[in-house]
C-alpha cells in the first residue's frame, strides 16, 4: 500500500496543497489588515493627552457620553463628537441598553 499513488490520492493532494495554499494566504492578508486598521486607529487617537484618547480609554461597555463628560469635565456636544469619529474609524461600537447609549471598544490602540 504505500508505494505508489493512485490518481484519486493525487487529486486530494493537490486540493490540500491548494487549501493551505489559500488559508495561508488569508491568514497574510487578514493580518495585513488588521495591522492597517491598527495602524489607522492608532493615527486617528491623536497624541496621548488628547481628548479623544482619553475618552477611548473611559469607554469601557458601561457608560454613555454624560458619565464620560462628567468625568472628563467637559461638555456632552464633545464627547459626542469624538465618539462619533471613534465610531467612524471602527474603534468603538454602540449598544441602546435600557435607554441609553452605551460604548464598547472593538480595538485595543
């Protein structure tokens, strides 16, 4: 049995060969990928002291724009806009529970 290859053993053998081929490239491109949106995200935040960072790292999936506001001592118009943009760049996601925004991050920047 283990000489030679029949042409059904060849034929599966080259639908593996080119199985892994393509799971192996996926897997370069989707790295690539997320290395591009990271990259982006990272560019997006600003500088470390910026409101928009400092709001990201406030969203944790249990507040909305008045608790992150009131601790960053500032106004509800922009935390909103900073939040819109993290939304924008796919940073962040929103979820309505029990009558409120709430934010949760999609990426760790």
């Amino acid at each position: 049995m283990g000489g030679k290859m029949n042409n059904q053993d060849e034929i599966l053998l080259e639908i593996k060969n080119l199985v892994q081929r393509l799971v192996d490239r996926f897997e370069l491109v989707h790295r690539d990928e997320i290395r591009l949106a990271k990259e982006r995200a990272e560019q997006s935040m600003g500088d470390k002291n910026s409101t928009k960072r400092r709001i990201y790292e406030l969203i944790d999936g249990k507040r909305g724009v008045v608790e992150i506001a009131k601790l960053l001592k500032t106004s509800q118009p922009n935390v909103s806009i900073h939040i819109k943009d993290l939304l924008e760049a796919g940073l962040v996601s929103a979820q309505d529970e029990r009558g409120r925004r709430i934010y949760r991050k999609k990426w760790e920047v």
